[in-house]
C-alpha cells in the first residue's frame, strides 16, 4: 500500500485559495485609507468654508428677525401692533428687564427708545430731530450687516434741531437747503434712538421731544415740516 504523503498548503496557496493574496490585502488597505483620507479632507473643507459662511452671514440673520418681529409686532411682543416701514415709535416708559422683547429688556434704564425700519429704495427719508437744549440724544443707524455707520446726537451734531436726509447707495437727486445729507450703504436701515431722561418726574418731558424725532419722505418734505 502506498503511502500518502500529508501536504500542508503553504501561505500563497492558502491565500489564493481564499481568493486575497497578501498583494490583494495590502492595495485594500491602500484604498480604505485613500478614502478614509479623502472623507476627512472633505469633512475639514465644508467645516472650513461653512464656518466662515456663517459667522459672514450670522448678523444678517439676526437683523432679518429683528425687522421681521418689530415690522409686525413692535416692541409688545406677539399681540401687539406692528410698526410700519419708514414709521418711527417712541416707547412711553423706560425700558426694564421684564419686558418681552431683546431692545427694551436690555436697555438702559434712564433711556427712552425710538426704533423704525427704513426702507430707502423708493426714495429718501428726512429725519427731523427737534431743539433737545442741552439734552443727551443719540439716533443710529445700522446696515443689515450689524455696522452703524452714522448717527445723529448731542456727541456728533450738537442738540439743536436739524434736518438729516437719509438717502440710499445710487441716489443723485438735489439735497435741500439747510438739510444734512447721510449716505446709507444699503436701502434697509435700522434707526434707533436714545434720548436722556434724568428723573422720573422729567420723563413726560423727554417723552415729549422723543415723539419730534421724526420722519417724513422727501417728496412730501417742506422746511418746517
């Protein structure tokens, strides 16, 4: 009888039996860390550019809610009354922490707020300060972007009554005399205004020449207005 002869398959055989060589394992590891590396690179570059993007975008986010709340609701929250485009209002009492919206929650306690949207894309607004006599003010305005890029007060301009022509990029017309030009870099503005008040018994007073800050389109504008 003869003997049979016990083979033992060596590692290429058994590797080509289970149908990887070593060759085959090695490109395979190759190609998952050629996609593993392309997935991370792709992970850094959307991370990269996203963030960016919207730390860029993130104030004009912020402004759109603000215009869009304050537009239809005003300073009262839900149930209140909006405050139409190109209208100025002043709030009658003085901002506290219990009050439902981010302005008057966080605003100064000595201080009355006026706040309106412009909208100067279809033409100019005059804004009209009165004689303050002596009396802190200050009205800003805000670029969609979060940048005040002018203001009006007792710092910049003094406190006596003035004229203030608001007018958007582009616009070539004739300002008026006596009237100062301020030259928005974009048709949407956000104003708001602050003006002092050193007591409780002078808030009817600083109430009352807030409510004169006001505004009036340039087509319908007159000195005097």
């Amino acid at each position: 009888m003869a003997n049979m002869e016990n083979k033992e398959p060596n590692s290429q055989e058994s590797a080509a039996a289970s149908g990887s060589s070593p060759a085959a394992q090695a490109r395979a590891r190759s190609r998952w860390k050629v996609h593993l590396l392309t997935f991370a690179v792709t992970i850094l570059v959307v991370w990269g550019l996203s963030t960016p993007i919207y730390i860029y975008f993130y104030p004009r986010l912020i402004y759109n809610a603000w215009e869009s709340g304050i537009v239809q609701h005003g300073l009262g929250g839900k149930s209140s009354p909006g405050i139409p485009i190109n209208t100025l209002y002043t709030m009658p009492t003085l901002a506290s922490p219990s009050q439902s919206n981010a302005l008057e929650s966080t605003g100064n306690r000595d201080t009355l707020y006026t706040i309106g949207w412009l909208d100067l894309s279809k033409g100019p607004e005059v804004l009209h300060v009165p004689d303050m006599a002596g009396r802190y003010y200050s009205v800003q305005f805000m670029d969609p972007w979060g940048t005040v890029f002018a203001y009006v007060g007792r710092r910049t301009t003094g406190t006596q009554a003035g004229d203030y022509l608001m007018s958007g990029p582009g616009w070539k017309g004739k300002v008026p005399d006596g009237v100062k030009q301020i030259a928005s870099p974009d048709n949407t503005v956000l104003l708001i205004g602050r003006t002092l008040v050193e007591s409780d018994s002078d808030l009817a007073t600083a109430y009352g020449l807030a409510k004169q800050i006001q505004l009036t389109p340039l087509s319908r504008w007159h000195p005097g207005h």
